[in-house]
C-alpha cells in the first residue's frame, strides 16, 4: 500500500493549515462538512491519527471513530430533517477514494430524493456555513 502522505489535504484541515466549516472536535476525531456535499449536511467525520483509510488505520482509531460517527449521524438527522442516513467510506483509487488520510461521509438522505455525484459541484462557502451552523446547534441540543 502506498505510504501516508503528511501533506494530503485532510491532514492540512487537521492541522488548521486550510480552512473548513469544523462542527465537532474531541481528542481522536474532528468533523466538518464536505465542500462537494451529495446532499445538503454532508459531514465528514476524520480521525485525528494518520492513515491512508481503513486498511491501515489502528483498531484504536477504529474504536473512537465509529461513536462519533453515532453522535454526528443523529445530529444530522435532526439539524436537516433527514429521512436517513448514508454512511460510507471508500479505500483506494479503484473504490472511488480521493483524499487519503480516512474519513467517513456521514449524508443525510430524503425519501425520493436520490444523492448527488460523489466529488461533484463544489458548495458556495455561505451555504456550507449556514449548513455548519444549524449542525452546531443539533450538537448542542
Ligand atoms: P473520498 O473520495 O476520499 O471518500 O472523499 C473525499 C471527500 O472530501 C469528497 O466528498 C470531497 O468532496 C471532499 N473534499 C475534497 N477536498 C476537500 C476540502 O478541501 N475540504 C473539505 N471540507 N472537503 C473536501
């Protein structure tokens, strides 16, 4: 498997080199929303650890990662009155993986209203915005 690259995007979201709309941080995990979003309130949940994915991540970063996973899912569901919830994960070129330091989608889903492309249209950052605050207000509730 290819090596972890330090520089890969997430890892520079991690360390504040690049802006996100950031809606949860804990000791193992932050999570923000996707600037591609397949539906309104696409998060993604990123271990604080490095590893390209799921393959090589530690069981550890496993452990802590899938609760918050939990806690965002429910939030989403509440903060864009979703349906459902899509979770989903991609490891390497062939699955579909673009940034390679794991991450988790969490997407709420609507009844009859199918997902957009993965990696599609970028989101206009005052909608991601507005979108990272009422899942901010979820959280708190
Ligand atoms: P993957 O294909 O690796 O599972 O998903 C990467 C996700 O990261 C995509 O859904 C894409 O829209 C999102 N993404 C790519 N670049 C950035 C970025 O700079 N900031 C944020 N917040 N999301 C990104």
């Amino acid at each position: 498997m290819t090596a972890y690259d330090n520089n890969n995007i997430f890892a520079k979201i991690l360390r504040g080199e690049i802006p996100s709309e950031r809606v949860y941080e804990d000791d193992t995990c932050v999570a923000f929303m996707d600037v591609m979003p397949q539906a309104q309130g696409h998060t993604l949940v990123v271990p604080k650890a490095p590893s390209r994915n799921l393959l090589d991540a530690d069981p550890t970063t496993l452990a802590a990662l899938m609760p918050t996973v939990q806690k965002i899912a429910q939030a989403v569901k509440v903060a864009f009155d979703a349906d459902g919830i899509v979770v989903k994960q991609y490891n390497e070129p062939a699955a579909g993986q673009t940034v390679y330091h794991l991450h988790i989608h969490v997407i709420p889903a609507h009844d009859g209203v199918p997902l957009k492309a993965h990696t599609g249209e970028m989101e206009k950052p005052e909608v991601l915005k507005a979108n990272a605050e009422k899942l901010r207000a979820a959280l708190k509730s």
